[in-house]
C-alpha cells in the first residue's frame, strides 16, 4: 500500500484566499486564529510560521493585490516602454480590474460607504507599496532632467500619489455605473491631472477633473 500524502503545507496565497472565502461566507473575519485554523484544518504553527496574526494577513490582502498587478503588468510586453504617465495610468486600470473581479470582499473589508482614509491600519501595507511604485516613477523621470530646477520632489509626488488612490478607491466604492466606467473616466482625468500639476501645465486637466467631479457629486 502507498502512503497516504501530506496535506501540502499552506502557502500566503492559499491562507489569503481560505481567510476570504470565510469571511465572506460568515459575514464577519474569523474571531481568532485558533477558530481559523480549526475551520480550515491548518496548524496553527503553520499559520503562524506566515502570519503574526489575522491583523497581518488581512494587510497581507491588500500587498497581494498591490503585488498580483505589477506581476500581470510585468508580463505585458509594452509595459517596458511605456513613459511614467502612462504606466500610472496601466497600473490604475489593472489595480481595479483586479479590484472589480474581489469587489464583494472589498466591500466586505471596508465597507460601501467607508472612507479608505480611515483604513489606514488595515491599508498601511497597501500604502507603503503605492508610494514606493510613485517614488520609483518620479526619480526615473528626475534622473533624464540636468536642470534641478525641473526635477520633481520624489516625497509630494509619492504622497499625491498616495492620496490619489484613497480618492479612486471611494470613488470605485459606490460607483454603480455598467463596468465601472466612471472609475475609468475618474482614473484617466486624475492621473493627468497629477502629470499636468508637475508638468507645470495644469490649469485645462484641473479644471476638466473638477468639472467631472462637480457633476458626479451632484448629478
């Protein structure tokens, strides 16, 4: 007779995606990683061997989505070439398509009408990874300029960068439009926007984003 395999250890991803399906399921996070471990027949060594706690995965969520973009933009070919604004904007697009096909645990993890600036502990991870990915694109854009003087703050852009997100996140939160096509407008108009403001050439895009946010505030 063979012997009977091992269960295959558990990975993050496999944790991740266990910890999603039950919320989910149940309506409400695990309480504890003892009542985790035992609905998903996990040790909870094993658990704690990837993660220090629910606390941690549930960061760990938002890196993997973070993390599962620039893989799916790192497999495209074109990426490679793009300029900076263009790469904002391709990051953005599959950040919340991969969003869109999670929607119903993000919704779950923050709420339809949470303000994701008040996520910032569960978010903290998320953040560190956008302003690094910003920080990388402006002093990419720095390092072709000789004149100081058109050399951008790494620091701002990072931080906008940043703030800009939160804004798309609310802002995918109670859009309601087919395919999430005012997302698409919001994301196009903003990552322009931000170009322009340190393209020194802002005062058209401003005033068209804020056009369309007038009229989505109040249509």
């Amino acid at each position: 007779m063979s012997a009977k395999r091992k269960p295959a250890k558990p990975t993050k991803k496999s944790l991740i995606s266990a910890y999603m399906t039950q919320a989910l399921e149940a309506d409400r996070s695990p309480v504890s990683v003892f009542k985790f471990c035992k609905e998903n027949n996990i040790p909870e060594a094993e658990f704690y061997a990837l993660f220090g706690s629910m606390e941690s995965l549930q960061k760990e969520i938002w890196i993997f989505f973070f993390e599962e973009t620039k893989t799916l933009l790192e497999q495209d070919e074109a990426y490679a070439g793009y300029g900076n604004r263009e790469r904002m904007l391709s990051f953005y697009f599959t950040f919340f398509e991969l969003l869109g096909l999670n929607r119903s645990y993000v919704l779950f993890a923050l709420g339809q009408t949470a303000e994701p600036m008040q996520q910032l502990g569960q978010l903290k991870g998320l953040r560190r990874s956008i302003k690094l990915f910003a920080r990388e694109l402006i002093e990419d854009a720095n390092a072709e300029k000789n004149s100081k003087i058109t050399k951008h703050n790494p620091d701002i852009f990072s931080e906008g960068a940043w703030l800009q997100l939160a804004f798309l996140l609310r802002f995918w939160i109670q859009d309601d439009s087919p395919g999430f096509e005012k997302t698409d407008v919001a994301i196009e108009k903003s990552v322009n926007t931000i170009f322009d403001i340190f393209d020194n050439t802002p005062l058209e895009r401003v005033l068209d984003f804020g056009k369309f946010l007038f009229k989505e505030r109040f249509a």
